[in-house]
C-alpha cells in the first residue's frame, strides 16, 4: 500500500464529496460551485452608499426617538447620540433602479448584476468577534471558516492549488482565526496568498536542492509520517501528508497563477491596475478571478479601511475609490468569461454603521464625526451563483436603526449560499468533542426570495 494510497484515497474522497447522499451535506444539482468573499474590514456605512434616509436630515444634530433606540447595543455611543444625516447623492441605476450612492459609480454601474440585501442582523458588536461570526458562524475562536466547510464538503477542482485562499490588503483585526480550519482537518485552512512574487513562504527551493531532490525528501518525510500514523491512527498526520505533497506542487502551480503580466491591457485598465508588480486590492480581485478560473473552491479578500468612528466624510470616499472599480471590475470579468453564474461573489462588512454621530478625539482636536458600530441593520452585496439579480431586498425603518421587514440574519446567509452551492446547512457537520457542529449552529433559514 504505502503512501501511494494516500493518494489514491484522497482522488477518491473528492468523488464522493461531490456525490449527493455521502453525508457530506452534497443534496442536490447547485447552480454555484465557487465563492470569492470581498470583505471591507471595518463595516461600511449602510445609510452612506446602500440605504439612504432623508429622514435623518430632519433629527440632524437631535438625539433619534427614545422608542428607536432604547434597549439597543452600543460600542462607544449611547442612545443620546446626536443624528447625522448623509451628505451624498444617491440615484437609481439600470432597468432594476437599485440605489447606489454617488461615491460607489463603478458598482452602481453593474446594478442589475447585484442582489442587494438591505436587512443584515448579526449578534457581535466588536471587530474581532464580528468578523468571526460573519466566517464562522460564531463569535468564539475555534470554530472553522465558510471557505474550510467548503473544502470539507465539496473538496478542490484543482489538485496543485489549495481548496481555500486567502488574499488581504492589511490584516483583520480578528487575524489569521477567520480563515482558520479549527476543529475540521487541517488541509482545510485557507492559505494565505501574500504580495509579491513569492506570496507563499519556501515556495522555492533553495539553490543547492533540485525539484527532483525536493520530492525525494517529502516522499522520506510522507513515508515515515505514514508509519506514526499506522501507530497512532492520529488524521492530522494523514493531513500533514497531504499538505506536504500540495505544497510541492504549488511549486509549480503557483509562479504562473500570481504573475499577471501577461494579462491585457484592457484588463488592466478594467481593474484600475497601472503597475502589475504593486499589490492592490485591484490586483487581488485579479488574481481571484485567476483562482476560480483554475478551480479554487473559495477565494477570499480582506481590505482595510472601513471603521470610520471619525471624519466619516474625509475617509469614507477613499475607501470607495480603493474598493469600487475592483469590485465592480470582478463581477464584469467573471461575466464576459461565462463564470458568473457558477460563482458567487460576496461584497460587504462584519456590521454597518449607527444613524448616530461618534465624534473623537484626535491630538486634542476634536475630529470630525463618524459612525459606530451597529448590529441591528446593515447592508451586504450578492452577485452571481444563482442569486436574483437587480433584487432589493429588506427593508429598514425611517432611520435605519432597525429591520422592519425580511430581516436576514448571518446565519440565513450562510445558510442560503450553502443552499446555492448544492448543501443542506443542517446537513454539512462535523462531530467534535461529542457534538455534531455545523457553519450555521443551531439556526438559520434559506432566504428563498433573493434566489432566482
């Protein structure tokens, strides 16, 4: 038998994986194969670009109605806050008319591309704890990421590359956690992609080692981690072995995937790329759709610069130039490549931000006004994968403060992507330490209305 079952064993698991009725979740034909998560870290400002509330003009400097925001969480406000209302224009856009905010033209361009969710709840009021919630499911470190459930359930397209990569444009405050495998086998973490030519560390050998010498030591090392595993039947070592043989043929896989100078000029431009050897978040939306052409199950991208408690209006139209033409150039690719509908792309915070003013202070001065965090109302993007295109959906109340109808909490998403790419939540689990834990806990319902 020897290592070259291993092989054999794995090839085999991914066959069954993607068969309905393995226990895997797998129930039926999906429309979606692939994902690419763009998360804004921070938590973008709802009523400034998504869900705009003229009412808020009329409270502006005023604290909002006691019935509004009493018994609510705050993180660094209380409930007698001062309104603030949005300085923005806001239009609709193509056939659908969706709303977009003056300062997000590239993705207002695209509207009938969008399935706009306008009634987000999630339960964690932090950064880091959000950010958990919204990729795992849970607030509580541990727990796996979306992207590990999915190369769990549904395995690779592409033996040479990993299941789950990672990309990021600054580091999320909750760190390398979200993308973690937590209690599922460890081949299923994200790797994460970082800049330059060599974005995975010991990608090359050394001078002194040949290809022909470097698999010669990981068949050593497989072979004699073959032989602990025979002793102590532990699955990480069967894990370690996998991962040994995928990092040697990322060796190869991965110099071709990350160059994009060979890329056209018009798509450079398409993504607002001017230098192909600076990292950007342009750059990176490139590269994820390079990923999803060579099969990676789950491409997800951070970009920082979204956590505005201050100068609100200095700040925030930056963060839309970095992430509008790139995120709006990814839909559009991936479209006139025909990968749309197996893809779904994801645009959207850990939470949005309060109708309310957080003013700090800055050097002694006080700074501009911003907004906190808020849980109980924020918008997410959904293109592709079967979604219903041009689709508003949810609605928030005068001020949006709260959910006044679909609301659509973290889970109901988790559970309505897993639905579009073939899996029943309450059926993708995974038993640890006596229990049977799945992305979406102990809740979750399919929002049927937002596929089409």
């Amino acid at each position: 038998m020897g290592v070259g079952s291993l092989a054999l064993a794995s090839l085999l698991k991914r066959d069954l994986q993607a068969k309905p009725g393995t226990g895997l979740g797998v129930t039926q034909p999906a429309p979606a194969k692939q994902v690419i998560f763009l998360h804004m870290v921070g938590g973008p400002s709802q009523m400034d670009l998504f869900d705009p509330k003229p009412a808020l003009a009329k409270y502006e400097g005023q604290s909002l109605p006691s019935e509004i925001t009493q018994g609510r969480r705050f993180a660094f406000i209380g409930p007698d806050a001062k309104a603030i209302s949005s300085p923005y224009g806001f239009d609709q856009h193509g056939e659908s008319g969706m709303t977009f905010s003056q300062l997000l033209p590239h993705m207002a361009g695209l509207a009938d591309e969008w399935c706009m969710i306008r009634s987000m709840k999630t339960d964690v009021i932090n950064h880091g704890g959000a950010q958990l919630f919204m990729h795992t499911g849970s607030g509580l470190f541990g727990r796996p990421s979306f992207g590990s459930w999915l190369s769990y359930g549904l395995g690779t397209e592409n033996e040479n590359l990993p299941a789950f990569i990672v990309m990021t444009n600054g580091m999320p405050t909750a760190g390398s956690p979200i993308w973690s495998a937590g209690f599922l086998p460890s081949q299923h973490q994200g790797v994460r992609f970082r800049g330059g030519s060599q974005p995975v560390y010991f990608l090359s050998n050394p001078d002194s080692v040949s290809p022909k010498r470097r698999k010669e030591i990981i068949d050593g090392v497989n072979a004699l981690n073959q032989l602990v595993h025979e002793r102590y039947q532990d699955p990480e070592v069967l894990a370690r072995i996998v991962q040994y043989e995928l990092a040697f043929r990322m060796q190869t896989s991965v110099p071709g995937l990350v160059s994009i100078k060979n890329e056209p000029q018009h798509i450079l431009d398409l993504y607002g790329i001017k230098d192909t050897d600076e990292d950007s978040f342009g750059k990176n939306c490139l590269l994820a759709r390079r990923m999803i052409e060579s099969g990676v199950r789950f491409v997800q991208l951070y970009v920082q610069g979204w956590d505005h408690h201050s100068d609100i209006y200095k700040s925030l139209p930056g963060s839309c130039r970095q992430a509008d033409q790139a995120s709006a150039a990814l839909v559009q690719d991936l479209k006139q490549r025909g990968l749309l509908d197996s893809t779904i792309v994801i645009w959207g915070g850990e939470f949005g931000r309060t109708p309310m003013a957080q003013v700090l202070q800055a050097s002694g001065d006080a700074a501009g006004p911003g907004r906190d965090h808020h849980i109980d109302s924020f918008t997410m993007l959904v293109a592709g994968g079967g979604f219903k295109p041009g689709f508003t959906y949810g609605t928030t109340d005068d001020f949006g403060f709260g959910v006044i109808e679909n609301p659509v909490h973290v889970h109901d998403l988790h559970a309505t992507l897993l639905h579009q790419l073939g899996i029943d939540h309450e059926q993708l689990t995974y038993r640890y330490q006596g229990r049977d834990f799945r992305l979406t806990d102990v809740s979750g319902s399919v929002a049927k209305y937002i596929i089409a």
